[in-house]
C-alpha cells in the first residue's frame, strides 16, 4: 500500500458544481496535511493547510478525518479556472522534513 | 512568485555526464528541497536542507548529491546521469517546516 494514495481522476464537473476529492494515508502518526494545486506543466502551488478543525478559504474548504486516515478537499460553485491537478502532501514525522505527496487527482471543469 | 527561480529550465544531456541544477532564492528562506516528478510516482523527495551546510537525504536520494553553501542557493548534481534520471526537477523552499513554495522547475532528459 502507497504511504498517500490519491484517486487519479479525471472527475469531469459542470461549471457550478460541487466536486470532493479524498487523499488517504498509512501512517497514523502523520502530523502535517496539505493540499497543492498544479497546473499542466508548471509548479505546485499551495492551496491550503489542512487543521484537524478544518479549514475553508472561499469556496475550498479542506478536512482531516483521523479515524479513517484521509483528508478531503471540497470544492464549491467550480469554475472554469479551478481545472487542475490536486495534490495532497503529508509529513508522516514531526519534526522531518520528508513530505510524502500524492500522485494527485485530476479535475476538468466543463463550461 | 519570483522569489525562487531554476536554472537551466531545460536541459538535454548524454548518459554518464555529470549534471548540475541550481535552485535559488531571493526569500532567506532556511529550508530547500529538490523533488523529481514522473507520470505514475508523483513529486518524490531527492535531498532537502534545513540550514547552509545542512542536507539530509530523501525518498530518491542514490545517484544524486546537493550542496548548499549560501542561504539562497541549493544546487542538485547528478554524478553521472542515467536515462531514469530523465524527470521534471522542482525545488522548492520554506521559512518553516509546514510551508513549501515550489520553483518553475527543470526538464531533464537524458540521452
């Protein structure tokens, strides 16, 4: 089993869509979560940190399920601009610096 | 997002020959990474610093070295490339552990 294992996609949404993605991880001691959005061909770009209350910034909001070991990123009222690749990174080890990413799940917003 | 910048962003090199990449950053930022990044793998972790001098090694550490002598630049060598080294190189930097902000990235292909 992948240390972070994300759904490849593509989940292909209408415009105006609400669409959820889920990254699940293995180890139970991973301290650190966070979701990166990637563009074709260019960078990561940090989206979000994931807090074990959540977290929203406008229409994303990100959650930490312990339990189950996953995060999850919700993206409400998609836009056009929101198609990407969704990358989640977790840090299995307090006070390391190996974030472990996810191969990322890809999402077309359709017009 | 010019703060961190690669150089070469694209590089055609022969099998056996020793290649450089450098990272550098204009943010004073204490911690670098360099990650590969291949179709099926995701971004995996080559070697990452936490201070100048500092280094440990990551995920995909063999066949790769890294120096960093100067807070801004964080340079990556492969001793003597091989075709599986053919990637997308990003680095990325951080002012604390949790953040990562990511370079444009390199091309390498490896004949």
């Amino acid at each position: 089993r992948k240390e972070v294992e994300q759904d490849p996609g593509p989940f292909n949404v209408p415009e105006g869509a609400t669409v959820a993605f889920n990254c699940t991880y293995s180890n139970s001691a991973s301290q650190s979560f966070f979701w990166y959005r990637q563009d074709c061909r260019k960078e990561p770009k940090l989206l979000m940190s994931v807090y074990s209350s959540g977290n929203e910034d406008g229409r994303f909001t990100a959650q930490l399920n312990r339990a189950s070991q996953y995060i999850s990123l919700l993206i409400r009222d998609s836009k056009l601009s929101d198609s990407a690749t969704y990358l989640c990174a977790v840090n299995p080890t307090s006070g390391t610096y190996k974030y472990i990413f996810g191969t990322g799940t890809r999402l077309k917003v359709l017009a | 997002d010019a703060g961190i910048t690669q150089s070469p962003r694209h590089k055609v090199t022969e099998t056996g020959t020793p290649v450089t990449l450098r990272c550098h950053q204009t943010e004073n930022h204490r911690y670098m990474y360099w990650y590969r990044q291949d179709p099926g793998h995701g971004l995996r972790l080559i070697h990452y610093s936490y201070g100048v001098k500092d280094t440990d090694k990551g995920e995909v550490s063999d066949g790769y070295s890294v120096s960093r002598s100067k807070t801004e630049d964080f340079l990556l060598t492969l001793e003597s490339a091989t075709s599986s080294q053919t990637s997308v190189y990003f680095c990325a930097m951080g002012r604390n552990q949790e953040t990562q902000y990511f370079g444009p990235g390199t091309r390498l292909l490896v004949l």
